[in-house]
C-alpha cells in the first residue's frame, strides 16, 4: 500500500518537481538481480539524474553484473536527519507520497539560485523576521523523525532533479498569508498543496 501510494505520489510530483561526514563519497556498485537505478539512488542517496549522468547512460535499464559509477554527493548524514526531522513534524499525519514531497521542495530550494545552497541554511532560513518553516520556529523540528519520514527522504533525494520544481507548499486550511496562496499550485498530496 505504501508502495502503491508512493509511485502515485512520484507520478503526480512529475508535474511539480548522525555525522557530518559525506555519505556515498563515490566508488563503485555492481548491479545485483532485480535492481534498478532507483534502488541504488535511494541506497546511496544520490539522484537517478546524477547516477544516469556519470554512467553516461541514455535510459534507466541496467543489467545484473554491470558495473555503476556512483557519483560523490554532498549531502551528509546530517542533512538526511535534519530533513528527515522536518519532514516529520511537516507532514506528520499526511500521506507518504506527501513526505517525499516535502523533503522535495527542500532539496528544489538547495538547487535554486533564490534559496541558500546547503539543507541546512534552507530550513533554518529566516526571511524579514520570519522563518521558513515553522517547525523551525516552534521546536518541533527537534523531534526524532518516523524511519516513514528517512525513507521518504532517502525516495526524494533519488528523485532529485526531476518535475517541475515546486518550491512552496502550505495547507490552505491553516494557512493565514495571502502571498503563498497567490503562488501557482501545481500539486495536492493530502492536506498540503505545491506551489512554483
């Protein structure tokens, strides 16, 4: 079920888009039956672009034996723990597909030229006196995340890259800012609608 939920959820984001040491600081992964790019990219937290890129490949089929490049990614244990951690006081009660999307539209803002360039500084961020996610503001940012929120960031970052590239979301129940609910919505997942 959750599996299920899960592609419909990547489906719909095709719209859109405990150290500090590097984890998959690169080498070498030799392909085993039944796996495909997307196993790697969630094993070694790198995104199937970046796997497809340094392969030199043209689709996403590999073959059992072949050997893969696996790309050095910046983004340490850390940083998974600390999206994992928002992605869990987020989206606490949503569905899993909207747990990957959170941790998406982090990941879109580190790759935008409008947001910092680290996971850190994007979530910690503060803006005119606000911050950027609230979370951030009322401390349950500090909460130990679910392994559902891990895993979802574990989906995202092999996602990475890819849709459109939602950088917002907000549930407009709750929500009291006229801005955000200007922003062109390109998605809904649960009680969370993705905004560009």
């Amino acid at each position: 079920m959750i599996k299920k939920s899960f592609i419909l959820g990547i489906a719909a984001l095709s719209f859109v888009t405990f150290s500090t040491q590097t984890f998959a600081a690169g080498g070498e992964h030799t392909v085993e039956k039944g796996e495909s790019l997307w196993d790697i990219g969630k094993e070694k937290s790198v995104s199937v672009i970046q796997l497809k890129e340094a392969n030199n490949l043209k689709s996403n089929e590999i073959q059992p034996g072949q050997t893969i490049k696996i790309p050095e990614n910046n983004v340490t244990t850390e940083d998974r723990e600390l999206l994992a951690q928002l992605v869990h006081a987020e989206a606490k009660g949503e569905p899993y597909a909207g747990k990957v999307a959170v941790a998406t539209v982090v990941l879109n803002r580190v790759d935008s030229t409008e947001f910092p360039d680290t996971i850190k500084s994007v979530i910690y961020q503060v803006s005119n006196g606000h911050y950027a996610f609230s979370p951030v503001q009322n401390g349950q940012i500090n909460q130990a995340p679910s392994q559902e929120a891990r895993d979802a960031v574990q989906e995202a970052l092999a996602f990475r890259g890819q849709g459109k590239g939602s950088l917002f979301f907000y549930n407009p129940v709750t929500s009291t800012s006229d801005w955000i609910t200007s922003r062109d919505t390109l998605l809904t997942i649960g009680k969370h609608r993705f905004a560009k």
